[in-house]
C-alpha cells in the first residue's frame, strides 16, 4: 500500500510540475508585454490598444476611434485619451484609421521611450496554437485571457462583420472594450488583434492577422490613410479540386467576370481565365480563404504601379499561356451597405438629414456598379429620413437629384450651391427632377422656415487658432434653411473653411449688439476661449436674453455664458474645458445638450455632428417658444 502512495504520489508530482511551470511562464508573459498595452478612451466608447514603437505610435481597431456620425464615417472621434499602464493619460491624434481593414494608427507625444511590442508572424500560426488576449473588456483594467487558435480559415464578412479580410478564431475570451488589444503567441509577439466577438456566443472571438496590420500601418504611415489598389473591374473565385480537373490546370485563380471597357478587360483579362502568377510570383486559391489572400495581396500594391499577371487561357480545347499587364487605381470608398460595410460604409455623405430629411453622397463607380444607379453624374440620396421634407416630395434611397430649380446637378456641390441659393431667397418651394431607375420624376420641396424673420448671429474666432471644426457650417446652413436671417461675425473678415465650405464673416464680434440682431450662437474650437472674457460680446448677449432672445454655444465657447447668465442657469460644456468651467459657474452638467427654456440659453459639448444637430433642434424650439410666449 505504501508503494502505491509512492507511485501516485511521484506521477502527481511529475504531472504538476509543468503545469506550475506554464502557469509561471504565463505570469511571466503578461508582466513582460503588459506596460505596452493601452487603454483608450473617447467621448462615445473605448477600448483597448498597444505601442508599436518607444516614441509613442499604437496600434488599435479602426472602430475603436472612429466618431459616431453615421454621415462622415472618415472622421474619427475628437477628443482622444491614451491611458498607460501606469494610468498616465495622453491626448492622441489619429494617424490614419480605416473600417476595412479594421485597423487604426494614432500617436501620443511623449518625453520619453516607451515600452513596445514585438511583431509575430500571424502566417506561422496554427490550429491549436496557445494564444493569449490582454485588453480593457468592459472597463476591466489590464484583464488576460487565454486560449488557442481555433481556426485560421475564417473571413470577416462572411461572419457578418465589417471587414473583407481574412480573420483568426481564437476561443480566448473577448468582450466590448478589448476590441483593439494585442494577441500574443507563447513568445510574447503579437500575432493578431482582438478585434470582433459574437454577443451570447461562447468562446468565439475573432483577430485580425499581425501580417495585415502590418501592411495598414505602413500605409498610414506614408498616405495617413489605407489605400486599395484594383485593376478594375474583374471578380475572382477559387479554384477546387474538380474544378482543376475540368480547366486542366494545376492550380491558379479562377477569373469569373470582366467588365467590359474596363481596365482589366483593356489590359486583356476574360472570364475563365486562370491567373497563375502575379509580378512573377505563383498565386493559388484552391479555397476561399486563399482567394481571399489573392484579392488582398492585389489591394496592397502599391497604387499606380504597374501589374503583370500570367494566365491560362483554354481556346480550342487547348490551355494557353499569356501575359496581362495594367495599371493600378485607387479604389474609392465603400458606400454603405457593400463589401462589409452594411453599417457605416466609408463614404462621407453631405448633411442634410437635420433639415431635409435625406443624405447625400458623391457617385464613385464602385457605387454606380454595387447599386445599379441610373448615372454617374448627379446627386446621390443614400439615406431618406421618415417624416422628413425629402420624403415627401417623393424622394427614396438611390434616387439622383439631377437638377434644382430649373439648373444642372451633376454633383453634390451643384446641389448644396443651388439649393442654398433659393433658400437664401426664401423660396416658397424649389422644383427638383430626380431620377429612381429609369423614370425621370419632377418634384419640389417646400421649406418651413420656421425661424424666418429671426436675425441670428453666428459668432466665431478662426484667427487664433486654425479652425478644424464642422460646426460652422452645419450651424449656418441648418439656420439658412429653417429661413433665419444670418450674420456671420468673426475676429477679422478672414475667410474662413468649415467641412470645405469657404464663409466670409459679414461683421466684427466688437461690431455686435442687442439692437442688430435677436439670437446668437457660438461656435466652438479652441480659438472660441477668447469669448470667455470678452465684457463687451457678453454684454450684448445678455442685452438678448434680457429682451427675450435665445443664446447657444456650442464646446468650448460655452464658458462665456458664465459671464453672461445667472449662477443657477443650467449649462453644458466640452470635457476638454470642464475644470475650468466649473471654477467659473457652478451649475455646467457635463450632459450632452443643455437647454435652460426659462433662460433662453442652450448649450452643447459639441462632440460631434449628431449632437450638433440636437443642440440645433433645441435651439430652434426654444426659439419658436420664447417668440410665441411675447
């Protein structure tokens, strides 16, 4: 009996040691890569990220930073903050960040060399690899997870994510808020990024490939955006077993449609042609996966070069071998709804969804092709609000408005320039002609300009800081079409550019009064802290307020307010000012608009356009209000 204990006792004690050994080599990994895992923060969400390099680039999901506005997916997020391991906090810009690939590059300026992270190779990865996942999943500070690799084999949108490109499956555990975090191999490399999870699924989290996100960094690095290359416009498949057998082909890339007049049909490409090498190295897709690799192999040359395929083409039952040379171009964003990109595509659309109704976007090929559209030319609705003026003048998705009042739209630019104008003059309808497949629909829109005969002033400082902010232009044009009587005033009558919009202040801030105009609102940017301290700008909006007008500010520029209105007044500000705010007035909520009716006073953070927008219906029913109530 005590041999036995022995022997049991020996076999527990050479099978735990091993075990006690990982457990201490994990421990040991995480310590070794954990300062170069970041946490990121925004005003919308967060989540996680990792230094690239020891003066402060890290790499993060594109999603991560992106902004919230559905209409300009371009755009990323305003006020970024990198948090250390050491809870040390950094503003950070972005880089270069993009949805397919799922990939983002900001930097953060630092004093000193930061830890960073070693690259792995994600193509040397293999099924049953042990893995480990560190990230903020849920706000949960520096949490480890660990796992294997459970396929190499997946494809991002074909699992109803954003992304075209190929995806590891990892069954470490992956939440909200790790989206951006590193993916180590037992060597504390990283080999892949957290990047999507499945809601109520277990142990199904998917990375994107080190080895991709090293070929979007570059990219950014050098343009400050990812930029596709395509020899437009042929479509590819793989080439499986029986398929080999019936093309007498070893292998290759299955060409399966070429449109005509293109660029790849000029430089020769046909359906059923089997594309055996590129730049003279063999491809092959006996898979999807591998297709995959093939179509993002292509993407990644560089734009404007040059690229030689070799084919096979079969001509009287006979195989023959060809060359196809072409050049390159750059693919144009993905619209909404194609590739992936069902959610928020990459197309920035013009705004007009507040007051029209509807968003507008430019005509690329990609969208003339995807969606069929009637024209290259035009106006392009992408989106129609329910209950908005665009509707009921009859118009839908993937309409193109091709004139306005009588005159030729053959681009978004015509269409915001010509209805600006008929507004300006208080139209009582503008006549419109679209096109919804092959019908040609004449149509009008009839404004409500609600605010007509409000003389509001629009009051920015663009002189001491270079101004960045879209703001102006949504404010002046929203005010334009509700029928305001708008006076631009500025430090100077420097032109100023908002969201490529040139506007020309029309007076001087020192030139406004309570007797020249009945509302006002200022707009934000840094150069807006000027305001704070202005005596004679505050004492004309108080003369306003005082004669039952309506003020509103918008960021930053909502601290002049603490000059203006009483202590108890409700107000709102940006977080990037809210310390200062508050030795200032006691009563700044950190909400995101702010609307005090019984003191005619709104205010926002202005953290983006869609609270823009709020902040703008706010101020027009406060308006309408305190008109009506005189």
């Amino acid at each position: 009996m005590t041999r036995i204990l022995q022997y049991v006792f020996l076999v527990m004690t050479l099978l735990s040691g091993p075990l006690a050994l990982a457990e201490e080599a994990v421990a040991d990994l995480f310590e070794r890569v954990n300062p170069a895992v970041v946490g990121i923060t925004h005003e919308q969400s967060g989540g996680s990220g990792w230094i690239v390099s020891s003066d402060g680039y890290i790499i993060t999901n594109g999603h991560v930073v992106a902004g919230s506005d559905p209409e300009r997916p371009s755009k990323p997020a305003k006020a970024i903050t990198v948090v250390l391991h050491d809870d040390r906090r950094y503003k950070a810009k972005v880089i270069g960040f993009n949805w397919d690939p799922d990939v983002a590059l900001i930097k953060i300026d630092v004093d000193e060399k930061l830890p960073h992270v070693t690259w792995g190779s994600s193509a040397a990865m293999r099924v049953g690899d042990s893995v480990y996942a560190i990230g903020m999943p849920r706000g949960l500070k520096r949490t480890l997870t660990q796992g294997v690799v459970s396929s190499t084999t997946r494809i991002g949108d074909d699992m109803g994510f954003r992304t075209a490109t190929p995806l590891i499956q990892t069954d470490a555990a992956i939440n909200p808020g790790n989206s951006g975090g590193p993916l180590f191999n037992t060597k504390g490399e990283v080999i892949g990024m957290n990047t999507y999870g499945i809601p109520g699924a277990n142990n199904l989290g998917f990375a994107l490939p080190s080895d991709a996100i090293a070929i979007a960094k570059k990219h950014y690095e050098k343009y400050g955006k990812f930029r596709r290359a395509e020899l437009a416009s042929f479509f590819i498949s793989d080439i499986y077993a029986e398929l080999r057998e019936t093309l007498d082909v070893e292998g290759g890339v299955l060409v399966e449609h070429v449109t005509k007049e293109s660029d790849a049909w000029n430089a020769g490409l046909r359906p059923c042609d089997v594309i055996v090498s590129m730049n003279n190295k063999p491809v092959n897709a006996s898979d999807v996966l591998e297709a995959r690799w093939f179509e993002w192999n292509l993407r990644t040359l560089e734009v404007g070069s040059r690229v030689t395929f070799e084919i096979v083409r079969q001509e009287n039952g006979k195989n023959h071998t060809l060359t196809v040379t072409g050049t390159l171009t750059e693919v144009p964003p993905y619209p909404q709804g194609l590739n992936g990109m069902a959610q928020r595509g990459e197309l920035d659309a013009s705004y007009y969804s507040h007051v029209l109704g509807a968003s507008f976007a430019p005509i690329s090929e990609v969208s003339y092709l995807a969606f069929s559209l009637p024209r290259r030319t035009g106006a392009w609705i992408t989106n129609v609000r329910q209950d908005g003026l665009a509707q009921a003048a009859g118009l839908a998705n993937n309409a193109i408005v091709i004139e306005v009042a009588g005159e030729p739209v053959n681009t978004c630019e015509d269409f915001q320039r010509l209805m600006k104008r008929a507004l300006l003059a208080h139209a009582e309808s503008v006549p419109l002609v679209f096109l919804r497949g092959a019908l040609e629909i004449k149509t009008a829109i009839s404004p409500d300009y609600s605010l007509k005969g409000q003389r509001i002033a629009v009051v920015v400082d663009a002189d001491r800081k270079p101004y960045q902010e879209e703001d102006l232009f949504i404010v002046h044009d929203t005010l334009v079409w509700q029928g305001a009587d708008v006076t631009l005033a500025g430090r100077s009558k420097t032109e100023i550019v908002s969201m490529g919009h040139a506007f020309k202040p029309e007076a001087l801030v020192e030139e406004l009064s309570s007797e020249t105009f009945d509302a006002a609102i200022l707009c934000g940017g840094e150069g807006a802290r000027s305001f704070w301290d202005d005596a004679d700008l505050q004492a004309a909006l108080k003369g306003v307020v005082e004669k039952g007008g309506v003020i509103g500010a918008i960021g930053v520029a909502s601290v002049a307010f603490a000059g203006v209105v009483a202590p108890e007044t409700d107000l709102t500000t940006a977080p990037s000012c809210a310390e200062e705010a508050g030795a200032r007035h006691k009563s700044f909520s950190g909400k995101k608009v702010e609307n005090d009716l019984k003191a005619g006073v709104v205010t926002t953070t202005g953290e983006d356009r869609n609270v823009v927008r709020e902040f703008l219906v706010e101020y027009e029913k406060t308006v309408r209000t305190r008109k009506l109530s005189q």
